[in-house]
C-alpha cells in the first residue's frame, strides 16, 4: 500500500524536472503538461484494417456462406453476438469483398 508521501514523491517526478544552468546551479522547473490526443491514424488504420477483413471473409465464404456463419454466430453467447453485430455485411464490406473475389478464386 502506498503512503501519502510516496504518493506524493511520484507526483512531483512528473511535474518537475531539475536542470543545470550555467552557473552550475540546480534549477527545478515545471514541466510543461502534455495534451493527450487521441491516436487518430492507429483508430483509421483499425476501421481499415476490420473493412478490408470484413470483405476478405465475405468474399472468401460467398453471400450464403457468410450469411449462415453469422446466423450460426449470434445464436451463441454474448461475445460471440456481438461479433457477429461487429462482421455483418455492409455496403462497403460487399464493395471490398467484390474488389478481392477475383483475386482469390
């Protein structure tokens, strides 16, 4: 369990930082605080990446296949429903899976 003043260490390693001028003398300085942005290429790249798999696996099983596996799949537990909510077809995963058909056949 941690103390208050371990607590407190920590907090202030984050905030401050110490430096040599040129003087040699030990200046503590606050440091700036970091904005936390939201990784916006690694989120586009994961709705790339789920599409182009999407479309790989429709165009791999065909309509009907693809159909009957979701069936099968959200007859089954919870996380397995919500897979297949997450693979169903869509515009954009049929327009991806007519691209690669030729490709795998």
């Amino acid at each position: 369990m941690e103390t208050s003043s371990t607590t407190q260490r920590r907090r202030s390693r984050r905030e401050y930082t110490t430096v040599f001028n040129g003087e040699r003398w030990v200046v503590v300085r606050a440091r700036p605080r970091r904005r936390t942005r939201m990784p916006l290429r690694g989120i586009g790249v994961a709705i790339i990446v789920l599409f182009l798999t999407k479309g790989a696996v429709l165009a791999y099983l065909g309509p009907d296949g693809h159909r009957t596996r979701m069936i099968t799949l959200a007859s089954d537990s919870f996380s397995h429903q919500a897979q297949a909510w997450l693979m169903q077809s869509d515009p954009l995963s049929r327009f991806v899976a007519a691209q690669m058909r030729p490709l795998m056949r």
